[in-house]
C-alpha cells in the first residue's frame, strides 16, 4: 500500500471506510450527544455543518505535505463514530470518537489498534495523540494501542506516542 492511498481497513468488529460526505446526516447523529464535547469542547453540529466539514476533509489539506485520512467506523449496519490521522511523512497524529450509545463495547480501543496498524503498513513510523487528562477511557484506548506518555503538554493535552 501506498503512503500516499487512502483504503479502507477492517478490525474484527468494525470497518473503517474512507470518509465520504454522503455519511454526514448518519454522522451528525452519531456525534449528536453533548457528552462527546467534555474534553474537548465545542457542541453537537447540525447535518449541514457535518456536511461543510466533511466536504473540507475529503478535499483534503492545502498543505502538499500533509494527508488528511479520516475514516468512518460501521459495526454491522451502522456507523458508530470515526478515526482520523493527519500524516506527514513517516509520522501520523491521530484521534478516535466513539458515539456514546456504543461508548463501552470495546469499539474505539479496537479502532484505535486497527489505525496504528493499518498507518504501519502505509509506512507511518510513528504516532502521537493527544489526550485530556481528564478523559481516563482515552488514555487507556491510547495505551491500549501502545502508545505512551511523554509528559509533553499542548493546549491542555498531554502528547502520547509510539513507534509503529
């Protein structure tokens, strides 16, 4: 696989599939819950807002030096919420949601996992997130990808990292 290619990939529960704007009305209610907003602020946005954003992410980074991969995750026949990793060379920051109906099955440290491997094979060397002290489920879905602490700080969020 190419560095450069954005595919599909699958966990043993889930499929991660390439953004597309035409998931954005399932989407919005997917990410609806204000809950989801407690660590990183911010509120639900409308069918049309999560249509504007996606519309900019799949037109993808004005940056030639920088990919936008974003990814949906569909357990069965729905859509539960996303991954996405900004990728500049051999490096990937990357983020999970999980809609807080399907919170607490597992799904965004299985998702997680997925994307550290998957961005392994495009030839990503190393991942960072970057997680709210507060938000316990996130640093274990981190580490449970194998990520670690760095003690490093950025707007309020400790830098967590791995090699791949």
């Amino acid at each position: 696989m190419s560095p450069r290619t954005l595919v599909p990939f699958a966990t043993p529960r889930l499929d991660a599939l390439p953004l597309r704007v035409e998931y954005a009305d399932e989407m919005a209610a997917v990410l609806a819950n204000p809950a989801l907003h407690a660590f990183t602020g911010g509120a639900p946005e409308s069918p049309d807002s999560v249509r504007a954003r996606y519309a900019r992410q799949t037109a993808g980074s004005p940056d030639p030096g920088e990919l936008w991969w974003n990814w949906v995750l569909r357990a069965g026949d729905v859509l539960v919420g996303y991954v996405q990793a900004t990728v500049r060379g051999d490096r990937a920051e990357i983020a999970w949601v999980v809609g807080v109906p399907w919170q607490g099955r597992g799904y965004a440290g299985e998702a997680a996992r997925g994307l550290v491997a998957h961005l392994g094979e495009a030839g990503v060397t190393a991942v960072t997130a970057h997680i709210h002290p507060e938000h316990a489920a996130s640093a274990a879905v981190a580490a449970g990808a194998g990520l670690v602490r760095t003690g490093e700080w950025e707007d309020g969020e400790e830098r967590w990292e791995r090699g791949v």
